[in-house]
C-alpha cells in the first residue's frame, strides 16, 4: 500500500494562531470566558448548548452570555440558542468549512468594538460542524470542547487525532444511541484518552441531560487551571 501525507496551508494556520493569541488577550482584559465548541455536523453541539445555557443562568445574567453560531449557509442554531433569552450572533461562513479569527473579530466590531467584552461574562462559539478543519483554526477559546456522538462511529479520535489532540475537554454524546447503534464506549473512551490524556472525557446525551450538569463543572474547572 502506498501512503502519502501532504500538508497544506501551514502558514495560514501559523498566522491564525498568532491572531488567535491576541484574541485571547483581549477576551482576558476584560475577563470574558469563551468556550468553543467543535464536532462533526449533526454531533449535537448545539443541543449541547441549549441544555448549558440554562445551567449558565443560574450564575449569570442572559445579556451577559453571547453566543455566537458559524455556520456555513443558515440561522438555524441561532434561532435555537436565542429562544433560551441570551444574546446571539450568526456568521454564515458562505461555503468555508470553519471560522477564523477575522469572523470573531468582525463580529466583535459589529457589536460596537471591544468595549462590548465590557457587558459580557461568557461567549459560546459554535463552530462549524466539521471534524477537521475548525480544529486546526483555534479562536483564542480558553476550552476547546471537542463534540463526537456514538452515532458517528468509534473510530473517530483514532481517525481524527491531530482534532482529538488540540481538545481541552471531549464530550461523547448521543450516549442513550450507544445500545442501538452498536458502538463499544469503552473502546472510544481508551483511544481518546491513548491519543489525549490530558483532556477529560464526559459521557452525555443532550437528550436526556446525563452528563450535562458534570460537563458544565469540568468546564469550569479547567476555565479555573486556565487562570491559575
Ligand atoms: N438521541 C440523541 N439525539 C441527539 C443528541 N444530541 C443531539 N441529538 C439530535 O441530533 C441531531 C443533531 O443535533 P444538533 O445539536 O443540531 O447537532 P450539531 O452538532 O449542532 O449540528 P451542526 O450544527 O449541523 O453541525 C438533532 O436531531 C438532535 O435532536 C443525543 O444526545 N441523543
Ligand atoms: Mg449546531
């Protein structure tokens, strides 16, 4: 068999972090906690959220928490995540398959410039559901919260390890389909852990709720090691 690897865009990608480490800054004057979350299309990102967001309010105010959802063509998740009464902004990324810097930024000047990191406490990105190329384009997030349901397979951090790799925190997802669709969780749990050890790895299922409450508190956690 014949393997090759080619690597493509590196300097891109190296530009990107470097933007992506003033963002950071940004979102740290003004103490502004920003999670990212990351998965391949239909994972349950936003279900995810829509059952973090009212575990959020418990703590802050709903104009203090902004949620911001990439997507390539519609405002579908967007509606979703504004029934819950926070603020919300979309970026349609008309056929590119992830966001960049620039979008967060563009965004952050639509909504009156950086002053407006003022008013908030949190920011929720939603990337883009792909499993590949939002991994490699980080956004300054201090959690990354990588998003795989059973549903997709449970080869996917062994197919997917330089995504699997970056993570901060790795949510399986669609727990309650693991029986129906056949996948051993045990199995993706170690080759998760073999590729990543240093993230923790949660258990969910955004239908039923399980494993939300203790994603939220490991979310918490490493936001807590982050500032230490
Ligand atoms: N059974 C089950 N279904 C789920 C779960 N989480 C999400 N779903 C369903 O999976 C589908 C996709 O969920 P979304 O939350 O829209 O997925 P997403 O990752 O945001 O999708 P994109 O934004 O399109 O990438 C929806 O029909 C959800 O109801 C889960 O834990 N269990
Ligand atoms: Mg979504």
């Amino acid at each position: 068999m014949v393997k090759t690897v080619v690597f493509v865009g590196k300097d891109v990608i190296e530009e990107n972090a470097k933007l992506a480490q003033r963002l950071r800054e940004l979102y740290d004057k003004y103490g502004v906690i920003v999670y990212e979350f990351l998965g391949g299309p239909g994972s349950g990102k936003t279900s995810l959220i829509e059952r973090l967001v009212p575990i959020m309010l418990r703590e802050y105010r709903p104009e203090r928490i902004l949620y911001i959802g990439g997507d390539v063509a519609t405002t579908l998740d967007t509606e979703r995540i504004a029934k819950l009464g926070i603020r919300t902004v979309q970026i349609n990324t008309g056929g590119t398959c992830h966001l960049e810097v620039p979008h967060i930024e563009a965004t952050l000047k639509q909504l009156g410039g950086e002053e407006i990191l003022r008013d908030l406490d949190v920011i929720i990105i939603e990337n883009v559901g792909n499993l590949i190329c939002p991994f490699n384009f980080p956004l300054g997030a201090h959690a990354r919260i990588m998003v795989v349901s059973v549903a997709e397979g449970k080869d996917k951090f062994i197919k997917h390890p330089v995504s699997t790799k970056v993570s901060d925190i790795i949510v399986i997802n669609k727990i309650d389909l693991a029986k129906a669709v056949g996948v051993n969780v045990d199995y993706m749990i170690k080759t998760a852990k073999e590729i990543n050890p240093r993230a923790p790895i949660i258990l969910a299922s955004a239908k039923t709720g399980e494993g939300v409450e203790k994603l939220y508190q490991v979310m918490k956690e490493h936001i807590k090691r982050e500032r230490t």
